[in-house]
C-alpha cells in the first residue's frame, strides 16, 4: 500500500482533535503509581507532512478514550514508514515492547510468540465486524493474530482521452483485448506506453501476482505452498513476453521500472493503461487527466478476484494488559473512529459498517469502483513468516522473466522459496 498518502481534510480540521495523551514512547505500557495502567501505542504515520501526520488522529482517538476509561491512558509514538520496523525491532530486543502496533506486517512477530490473539483482544461483536477476506488473511496457520486496520484493492486505470484517440470505445476486459487495444494506441498516440507494466523493485511482487491471478495461478496453491513456477504462470510471463514486451508495447525493460515510475507517466499522461491503486486517483487528478477504472483484465475475462492489500493492528503479551488492551480496540475500531482515519487519508475500509457508511450517500464516486472487490479480494501469503524473504527475491529477479526464459527465472525463484521455508 502506498504509506504516504496526502490527507483529505486540512491541517486545520486536524487540529481540532485534542492533543493530549502524546508522550514520547521512550518506555513501555506499565502500571503507574496512581495504579492506572498506561498502555503504549506505535502506529505508522499515513501524513505526507507534519501537518497531516497520523499523530493528530491517534492523540485524538487516545483522548478520548481516556475520557472514557479514567484508568487507562494511552502513551503515543507515531513512527515514519521508513523507521518503523527498525524501531519496532529494537523496542522488542531491548524489552521495551509497545501494548498495540499498527505497521505493515505481523506474522514474524507471531513466529516469535509475541502477540495475542486476536479473539484475545477483540470482543465478538468487533471481531464480527471486520470484512472476512481481511480477516482471514490476518491468519496463522487458522488462528488470526494480525487485524487488518486499512486496505486496498487494485483495478486497471485507463486515459480515456488516449483511448478515444485510438478509436476504443470500451476499456479492455481480456488480455487479448488489452493487446489489441495497445497496438491501436502505438499506433495512434505516439510516445505514449499503451500498457505500463512495472516489474522493476518497488512492487513487482504485485504486479505480477495480478497477472497470475488472471490465468488462475499465484504465488501459492490452496494449500498455502509455493508454487512460483506452476504451468499456469509461467504461461502467464510467456504471454506477457510474446504479447506485450516483445512487440513493444510496454516500457523496453519493466524489470527495472518500478510502480512510482508507472504512477507518474500516467499522471502525466504518458502511459494510457496500467493497474492502480486508490492513491493514482489525486496524482491523475492533479495532472488533469481525463481518467476511468476497469476490473483488472484476466486471459478470458475480468479478474472476479483482485489483489488486495492490508496494513495491520497487534497486540503483544508481554505486558500483560489484555484487557486494557481489548478495550482500545474495541473502541479504536468503532465506525467513527474508523471512518475518521479512512476518509483523512482516502483509504478503504476493513470493517463493515464503514464500509457500508462510504458507500452510502454518493460521497466517495471516485472510490466506489473500488469497494465492491473488497470482500472478494486475494492476498499475498501474509500469515507464513518466509513470505518476507520470498517477496524480497520475487521483487529484485521476477521481472526478468519478461525478457529471458520464463520457466528457468520462475524456477529459480521456486527454489529460493523452497528454501526459505526450510529455513523458518
């Protein structure tokens, strides 16, 4: 998910949440001399400046719960996404373990036995009200642990004004339509890229897994193995090597073009069609572009089943304050609460009567394209602890199977990942 989306309401609007319970993080939740329990709290910060930082919503979320709980209070940190994990890591070595982490990932912490689980820390009817594909890709081995807080979905983004130029009526719903409608626009629109196909380090992991999904393959079985070189994808790399990289009708070497790249062309109106994200909406806005979105293409028809991304809330033990704990949670994730955050920063929803609230009443049209896939939407492997390290490799060797042999590169990266299981 991109981490550093500008926020919807102003800094001022911001400002208006109060700004107590803020303390600097530097030890962690205990129970203090006036017998109240102080629990901590790292989250990532979703602002793109210190206006706009997360920091504003959670002292706000915190004081108010104070206000509602006298004898819990709720210390603090909120953490750029470029520290956060670092930091994380070295509050859990040092002992200063936080109560409640908000951050990109959690099975490595459930690997450790760090964490509650979530029917620890959550009542049934929050539990309940949590979309199910979201839930249940915060799993480990069956028990959930990681409890989604925001998400997305991806679907295929389209210039219309390079479409019309090229004399397409309807944006693509297969990929041989999307090949046909790309040579067209080569034709038509010269020095545009009629298919951004970014394979390059950033996100090539998920660009590739939405490709896959369309012949009926992924990165893994039903089973939750690997199967990075199955038939149906390695078929899915030659048909985008013989059909898209071959003819010309992507950038020369997507390996090396990553998603940023990808996001700013078409903003700039560069590159007619390409798979997004929510957050592509402003940058098209921003640059004027004239632009509609489409269920992703699959090789005989739209993706029923998209990719979808989750950022996560945990609950660590180590403190002992499960039940302080469950009662921030709980009210944390309320629908005002969690409406609040999503429409701040454009986000999706991971709770039902959120969901239900933004898509009721026409006030999110740019974002309402994007709701209808969340419960059906597919994950990355999230709850297998070698997932890192298999994204980690799909990310820096998998876009060269666009350009070299399809089977030894997707074989390759099966026996790294064969590997990094053995090496849980």
């Amino acid at each position: 998910m991109d981490k550093r989306v500008p926020a919807l309401l102003t800094a001022c609007a911001l400002g208006a949440l109060a700004l107590t319970s803020c303390g600097s993080g530097g030890s962690g939740g205990g129970t203090d001399a006036d017998g109240k329990v102080t629990l901590k709290l790292v989250a990532a910060d979703y602002g793109d400046k210190e206006s706009n930082s997360s920091k504003a919503y959670w002292n706000g979320v915190a004081s108010a719960f104070t206000a509602a709980n006298p004898d819990i209070r709720v210390d603090v940190q909120v953490v750029n996404w470029n520290d956060i994990d670092q930091q994380v890591k070295t509050m859990i070595q040092s002992g200063n373990v936080p109560d409640v982490l908000q951050t990109g990932g959690y099975a490595d912490k459930v690997a450790d036995d760090l964490l509650y689980k979530a029917q620890d820390v959550l009542s049934p009817a929050t539990r309940s009200n949590l979309i199910d594909s979201f839930a249940k890709a915060g799993e480990v081995k069956g028990v959930q642990y990681g409890i989604p807080f925001v998400s997305s979905t991806r679907l295929l983004f389209y210039n219309k004004a390079i479409l019309r130029q090229a004399g397409i009526t309807q944006p693509p719903t297969t990929w041989e339509e999307l090949r046909k409608d790309a040579e067209q626009i080569k034709a038509a629109a010269p020095g545009v890229t009629p298919y951004a196909l970014p394979l390059g380090p950033e996100e090539a992991q998920g660009e590739s897994m939405l490709w896959e999904l369309g012949n009926g393959g992924g990165p893994t079985d039903k089973d939750g193995g690997y199967t990075l070189d199955s038939q149906a994808d390695i078929d899915t790399f030659s048909w985008l090597k013989s059909n898209l990289v071959g003819p010309g009708l992507t950038y020369p070497n997507p390996a090396t073009t990553d998603r940023k790249t990808a996001f700013a062309d078409f903003a700039a109106g560069k590159a007619a069609m390409l798979n997004g994200h929510p957050s592509l909406i402003r940058m098209a806005q921003a640059g004027k572009v004239d632009y509609g979105v489409a269920p992703v293409p699959g090789k005989a028809g739209p993706l029923t089943s998209t990719l979808g991304v989750a950022d996560w809330m945990m609950a660590f033990k180590k403190n002992g304050h499960r039940e302080q704990i469950r009662k921030f949670l709980d009210f944390a994730y309320t629908e005002d609460n969690m409406l609040r955050f999503d429409e701040t920063y454009n986000l999706m929803p991971v709770t039902q009567d959120t969901l239900r609230a933004m898509t009721t009443g026409g006030k999110h049209p740019d974002l309402e394209p994007f709701f209808a896939p969340l419960p059906h939407a597919a994950f990355y492997p999230l709850g297998d602890t070698s997932w890192d390290v298999v994204s980690a490799e799909l990310k820096k060797s998998v876009g060269s199977a666009v350009s070299g042999d399809p089977a030894k590169v997707l074989g390759e990266l099966q026996k790294k990942a064969q590997d990094a299981v053995a090496n849980k």
